[in-house]
C-alpha cells in the first residue's frame, strides 16, 4: 500500500506565516488610536523615542562603557605598579613612600594590613558597570584574589588584593574608574527631546483644530444646524473649508428653488381643488356630490403627504426643544383618538431638533401605531451622545423580511395593513427621511407589548 505523506510544505509554512502576520496587523490595529490628533502624535513621538533608544543603547555601549573600561584599566594599572613596586623594593619598610606617592601622583589611598581572609564578597547590583569592568581588568592584570565594594559610599571605591605576606587596602574616587558625567548628555538629550515634542504637539493642535471645526461644521449642517464657521489652517486645509462653504451654498440654493417650486405647485393644486370643494356646494349635498367630496379631500390629504415627502422639512432651522414637553403633547393627541398611551422619559430633556419636522417624524409613527394598535408606549431616554426614543404598539407587527421595505416611498403592506385607512404609503419614509436629516435614523424591531417597535435614534 502507498502511503501518503504528511510532512508539512513550504505552502503550508508560508500560510501560517501569513496568517500569523494577519493577526498581528489585526491586533495593532485595534489597540492603534483612532482620532487624527492622537495618530499625528505618534508618528511625531514615535520616531522620536526609537531614535533615542537607539543612540542611548549606542552612546552607552560604545561611549560610556568604553570610557569605564578605559578608566578602570588605568586604575588597575596604577595598583598593579604599586604591587610590582612593593615586591621589587622590600628597604621601605613601612611603605611611607610607596604611600606619598600614591596618594600624590595617583590620587589614591593605599594601605597594607595584616595578612589574613577577605570579607565575604558583597551583593552584586543589578546594574552597575564599573563593578564588572574593575573586576575584569583586576582578574586580568594581578590575578590574585581581591574583594571589592563599589556601594558603599557613593563616591569612593574600596579595592583589596591578597598578596603573599598581606592584604593591599585601595581607596579611590569612583571618578577614577567610571565616568560619572555621562547622565549630563542623557539629561541634555531627554530636556532637547521633550522641548521638540511639546513644540511638535502644539503645532498639531494647531494644524488639527481646523480640520475638527470643517468637521463639526460639515455634521452641524447635516443635522439642520447653523455653524460659524471660517476656513483657516493650512492651505490646503483653507480649500477644504471654503469648498465645503460652497458646496453648502449650491445645496441651500437648490433647496430654496425646489421649496419656492413645490410652494407654486401647492398654491395652485390648491386652487383647484377649492374650486371643486365651491362647485360640489353650489351643486348641493347628493349621494353623488359626498362620494366626489370624499374623493378630494382624499386628494388633498395625499398632496399634502407628496409635498411634505419631496420637501422633507429642511428648511426649518433647529432651536432648544424640551422633549418631556415634546411627547407629552404627542400623547395627548393620541389619547383624543381614543388609544392607551404611556410615556416615560430619562435624561435631561433639552435637545437640538428642529421641533415641527421631529414632531412630524413622532407623529407619523405614533399614527401608524393608532391605525393598528390600541396600546401604545412611548419610551426615551437622552444620554451624553443620543436620543433614543421608542414607539412600541400591541398591534399585528410587520414581518421581518418586510420591515425595510415599509420605509419605501409609496409602499404599503396588502396583507397585514387594513387598507380602509386611507394612507398613502409615505408615512414611514417622511418619518426615516426626518430622522437621517438629524444625522440619525429609524429602526424597526420587536415590541414587548407583542407588536412592533419603532425606535429613533438621532445624536444630541
């Protein structure tokens, strides 16, 4: 039998390297910021302190620790000439002069005890480089056994070399053996480094602070809100704002010339329809004359539901509502038509809107709601960034797979919807159009009294 094997290929090694790879990226990401001001900082810092690890980890490696091994080999070298030198003369006795002339040509105090044992070797610092670099250089060039305290006092060494017939006692300046001043170029470096990123951050304020006003301008006048708004920063920044000035300009324009349309199109659909309602009077009440009657008024209910559609209420600016004062107007109005209506309300109650397009966004899903319902809740709550509000009904509900298509223009739902209530399909899409022109929008869901829930959520 031919057995397959199973050893793992190149491919195989080159897939788990690339998914590997996927999900690092995928984790940076998520923990990189998000906000144009924070990545504009990193990109500044960032460079910055990888430069300065790197010429720190340099500086310390070529230059700090070279100048210790530099001092400590000379330190060891002048010990090492006192030994060879009390080793070769034995007619000083008392080694006064060997002594004098430590202390005055090598700045170092030297002293020879008794013989006898070493003190037991003291704790190592974690970090220290001029402990290893004098205990190499001693193994190096005396060879002998020695005990060595670089802790105890913070500016002198203490060095003690076993020789044959005693102990050499060496007191030293740290100075002679470390090179003490290397934080001054690490203080100088941090001082220039955090100067250069104080300056780098106040410049981006200042570069970045245009961008959030184009910004908060651009969602301001999404919502229906008059911004103050002047382009400055950079050049190219100053173009973004006055295009976007301009762009606002064409769009107020073509929605005064579309308003000042629909407004002659209304006045004379209204003429009309007025003249019909005086013939219908003149002619007298009929069986005939009540069914054209109702006709139009059917008719101008309709043009009213097609002009408030293609205007979509925008041309209202948005001033300071009280919503607890809001919704409870709209339940009075929904109990006259004889409904059970609840409303709660949570947060503080003053909000942006444009107070007559948001009550006809309410009103027209509360009147959906008292077409199909005779139970109604209205629940909001207002927290630091939106305004949520639910209509909840006991009604028959809309399917699932049909809930977005209720929002079309001119859609209605044969089965499910009574079609004696003479609606014109234009409801639910005046209502959504209302609430995305507030930079929110409409969704539909379950209700917890067992029919639909409609929910608007617009930013405050």
């Amino acid at each position: 039998m031919t057995q397959i094997s199973t050893a793992p290929t190149p491919t195989t090694y080159l897939a788990k390297l690339l998914a590997a790879w996927r999900g690092f990226v995928s984790r940076l990401r998520s923990v990189m910021p998000k906000g144009l001001y924070a990545r504009s900082i990193l990109i500044v810092i960032l460079p910055m302190v990888i430069l300065q690890t790197v010429v720190t980890y340099v500086f310390l490696e070529r230059h700090w620790q070279l100048v210790t091994r530099q001092l400590s080999t000379a330190l060891v070298q002048d010990i090492a000439a006192v030994i060879d030198v009390h080793n070769s003369y034995p007619q000083d006795k008392n080694d006064d002069t060997l002594t004098r002339i430590a202390q005055e040509r090598m700045n170092i105090d030297i002293e020879f005890m008794p013989k006898g044992a070493l003190p037991p070797p003291l704790p190592k610092p974690f970090f220290s480089i001029i402990d290893g670099a004098l205990s190499n250089e001693i193994r190096r060039q005396i060879g002998k056994p020695f005990w060595l305290d670089t802790v105890g006092r913070s500016n002198l060494i203490e060095i003690r070399i076993l020789l044959d017939n005693s102990i050499l006692r060496v007191v030293a300046y740290r100075s002679a053996a470390y090179a003490s001043n290397s934080y001054i170029f690490l203080l100088w470096m941090l001082g220039t480094s955090f100067v250069l990123i104080v300056v780098a951050i106040a410049f981006l304020r200042s570069q970045i602070k245009p961008i959030v006003r184009l910004m908060n301008a651009a969602e301001a006048f999404g919502m229906g809100r008059e911004a103050d708004f002047h382009p400055r920063g950079a050049r190219e920044i100053r173009r973004a704002g006055y295009a976007f000035i301009e762009m606002k300009r064409r769009i107020e324009r073509n929605i005064e010339q579309r308003t000042a349309m629909l407004t002659g199109v209304s006045h004379d659909l209204r003429t009309i329809l007025t003249r019909f309602k005086l013939s219908l009077a003149l002619i007298g009440e009929t069986p005939e004359t009540h069914d054209m009657q109702k006709d139009i008024e059917e008719m101008q209910r309709m043009l009213e539901a097609y002009l408030a559609f293609a205007r979509g209420d925008s041309g209202e600016a948005a001033a300071r509502t009280d919503m607890r004062d809001f919704l409870a107007g709209l339940r009075g109005e929904a109990e006259r038509h004889g409904a059970d209506v609840g409303v709660s309300f949570q947060g503080d109650p003053i909000v942006m809107v444009r107070p007559a397009a948001f009550k006809r966004c309410l009103a027209n899903l509360v009147g959906n709601a008292l077409a199909h319902a005779k139970k109604i809740r209205i629940e909001a709550q207002r927290d630091l960034r939106f305004l949520t509000i639910n209509v909840d009904d006991n009604g028959p509900g809309i399917p699932l797979e049909r809930r977005d298509d209720v929002f079309r223009p001119f859609f209605r739902l044969d089965a499910s919807r009574n079609q004696d209530q003479g609606g014109t399909g234009l409801g639910l899409a005046i209502a959504r159009d209302i609430a995305r022109s507030h930079g929110g929008d409409i969704t539909l869901g379950d209700s917890p009294l067992g029919g639909l829930r409609a929910t608007v959520r617009v930013p405050v």
